[in-house]
C-alpha cells in the first residue's frame, strides 16, 4: 500500500517524542525492551571473556561471535512466519522465557569441558531474539498506531538502544571483574523474566486477519511488488554490510593509531551519545521530510563522518566524529524502521521485519570478516575510508530509489 505525501500544516504542532508513552500498553513494552536489552549487553563483554579465562583459547572466544549470528541466517523467514500466525504478545513472552532459560544455562559453565554449554546457551538465546524482535516491531504499530505516536514509539526505543549501548557493555565488563560471571548470568536471566512479566500485564489483541495462512513467500511476494521496502531493503542491506566492516576495524584502528584501549572505549562511548542525540533528532524530522531525502542525507552523513573517524590522527577529532556518526546513524536506522512499518500492511509486517532482521545478520557477518581480509591485503586506513564512501553512497541510492515514491504517514494514530 502507497501513499501520496504531504506535509504537515503549519499550524500543526511538533508532538513531543514522547507521545507514545501516552498509550498504557508502550508504557509496559518500553521498560520491557530496555530490561532485557540491557540484559542482554551485560553479556557482551562478559561471556567471551569468560569464555577465554577458561580456555585461553582466541578461537574458543571467537565462536561465541558466531553462536549469536546463527539464529538470525538460518531462522529469521521463518520466525516472520511465526510472527504473523500466532499471537505476537504470546511469541514475544514465550521468547523471553525461553532467552531466561537459555541463560540460566550458563550457570553450570565452570571448566573448559562445560564451554560447549556457553555456545548452546547463546545460540538459543539468539533464537528467543530471533523470535522476539519480528514480533516486536510488527506488534509496536497494532499498540500506537502508524501516525505520529509511530515515530515517537521509535524515538524512544532509539533512546533505549543509545543508552544501553552506552553503558551496558561497559558496565558487564566491569561487573565481571568485580563479582564474576555468575551473577551477571542470574541478572541478565531475571532481566527476560520481568521484560515478560510486564509484556504478560499490557492487553490482549485480536489476531491479524488473513484470508490464508501466512506463508514466507507471501511476505516475499509482497517484498517485489512494493518499491519502497524493496528499496530499504537494499539500501540497508549494503549499508550495515559497509558498517559492520567499519566496525571490525575499530579496535585494530584504535590501538594503532589513536593510543590504546582506553580511547577506544571514548570513541565506543561517543558513538552511544550521538545515538541518544540522534533518537529525537529523528523524531522531529521522520514525519516532516520524504524518506529519500532524509535517508539521503543521513547515509551520506554517516559515511562522511566514517571517513573523518579513520582519518583521525588524534582524539579529539575522533571523538567528534564519533557523536557524528551515531547521531546520523540512529536516524537512518529509525527512519528505516518507521518507514516500514507505515507501508506494509499488518498481515505480513513479521515476514517483512523478519526479513530486514535477516538481511542485516547476512549483511553484518559479511562485513565483520571481508573488513579485516581487505585490511590485511591492503591497509586499515584505505579499507575503512572505501567503507566509508560506500555508506555514504548508500545516501545517493537511497535518494534516487525513493525519489518520487508516493508516501505520506497514515493518519491513523
């Protein structure tokens, strides 16, 4: 379904971003989100390098990477499946207490004979998500509608997701080497427990109509005859495939060039700020400007602000850089999602997030191992500014593919 833009009258007032917190049930899905989310992050740094105390082994460590990008490859279509047959609300609490009991697993990890136990833990962990997140953002529009309250529902996920990004991993570092892993486990497995909880407390909605059963080539089917999704598909597609490599070369960048783990951590931290900027920032312009001019600009933004980044010699200009590129690039991802969600009917708005989730796993394993390969056959340096260019040239695609597209915000709230 295509609409016709307009833009909002003058007279109409700029609604807050936190418009969505009006609506009961995003009151309960919001703190879900940000508890489990954080959670989760509590884990990031904690788990592989458990995994390495108990193994010494760089190999060991690096299959816990490859346990988390699993699920989403192999289980992504059909999990969109799932997400349009059943009851959204009861597929996002059955994956959270799935994710509980997955991470309470890890509680009998104590020697290098029980580290298999780690990678099973993970993996299905990876499958609540992959469960979880279709449902989730297929489910947000059926809370707070597809009008303004849309935007502001994304907004402040991009605020949840900038905050933990900020300080979650830190911190479960942090936590790690303080109380050790188990604790750690016990909190990210009680985050899942209560994000359920408060998923269990929102209301009950009637099932999607559909005249058949929900099928993954029917969200393909619907995928080729919309230029709009077909067109964000693409477009972030090869930009997280250009991000992730960017992102495999941080590190190495870092301790090279820029002085060390420590200014690695700013940069990481910087880049959580812009992300927190970026959430209202994209509020405020999502509903004002065409999807293609407002990707446009921050696509060619964010790979601009890549190439400053891998072009610093010091911190300073790093770090500015950095709050740059997370601004710009909480906006391109909010304003993918929202667009979405506006221009795919409910029917088959799991298989088509389901989709973009896979999409973005693919994308994001692709560039994690092709950046360091052509960092080693040419230079870091030249390998991230060519990254660099590539997101930015992601801007003029996604200008010139929905340039013209008829679209406007239903105004359904």
């Amino acid at each position: 379904m295509e609409y016709a833009w307009s833009r909002p009258s003058g007279s109409r007032k700029m609604v807050a971003v936190w418009e969505a917190l009006r609506v009961r049930d995003f009151r309960l899905l919001w703190p879900a989100r940000l508890i489990s989310q954080l959670g989760t992050w509590l884990l990031v740094v904690a788990a592989p390098a458990y995994v390495f105390e108990l193994t010494g082994s760089v190999a060991a460590t690096g299959l816990t990477l490859a346990a988390e990008f699993l699920p989403p490859l192999l289980l992504g279509p059909i999990a969109g499946v799932l997400a349009d047959r059943w009851d959204r609300r009861r597929v996002m609490i059955a994956a959270d207490l799935l994710r509980a009991a997955a991470v309470a697993m890890l509680l009998l990890v104590d020697s290098p004979g029980t580290v298999w136990l780690v990678y099973a833990a993970l993996i299905v962990e990876n499958v609540g998500a992959v469960l979880f997140n279709p449902a989730a953002q297929a489910h947000t529009p059926a809370v707070v509608g597809t009008g303004s309250a849309l935007s502001s529902a994304n907004a402040l996920n991009g605020v949840t997701d900038g905050a933990v990004r900020l300080i979650a991993a830190p911190l479960g570092g942090a936590l790690f080497a303080v109380a050790g892993f188990a604790p750690l486990v016990i909190v990210d497995a009680g985050t899942y427990v209560v994000s359920a909880i408060l998923i269990l407390c929102t209301s009950r909605r009637a099932a999607v109509p559909s005249a058949t059963r929900p099928r993954i080539r029917a969200g393909l089917a619907f995928i080729r005859r919309s230029p709009v999704v077909r067109a964000l598909l693409l477009v972030s597609t090869v930009f997280l495939a250009a991000n992730a490599c960017l992102s495999a070369l941080l590190i190495p960048y870092g301790m090279t060039v820029l002085g060390g783990s420590a200014q690695i951590g700013l940069v990481i931290s910087a880049l959580g700020v812009g992300f927190l900027i970026g959430a209202p920032v994209m509020r405020a312009l999502v509903d004002r400007l065409r999807p293609g001019h407002l990707l446009g600009a921050s696509l060619a933004a964010t790979g601009l602000g890549f190439v400053a980044l891998f072009s610093s010699r010091s911190l300073p200009p790093a770090l500015v850089a950095a709050v740059a590129i997370g601004l710009t690039g909480s906006i391109t991802l909010g304003a993918t999602q929202t667009t979405m969600q506006r221009v795919t009917p409910a029917e088959v708005l799991g298989r088509t997030s389901a989709a973009m989730f896979t999409a973005e796993a693919a994308a994001t394993l692709f560039g994690a191992l092709a950046g360091p390969a052509l960092a080693a056959a040419t230079s870091i340096a030249w390998t991230a500014r060519a990254s660099g260019v590539t997101a930015a040239l992601c801007g003029v695609l996604a200008a010139v593919l929905l340039s013209g597209r008829p679209y406007r915000p239903p105004a359904r709230e």
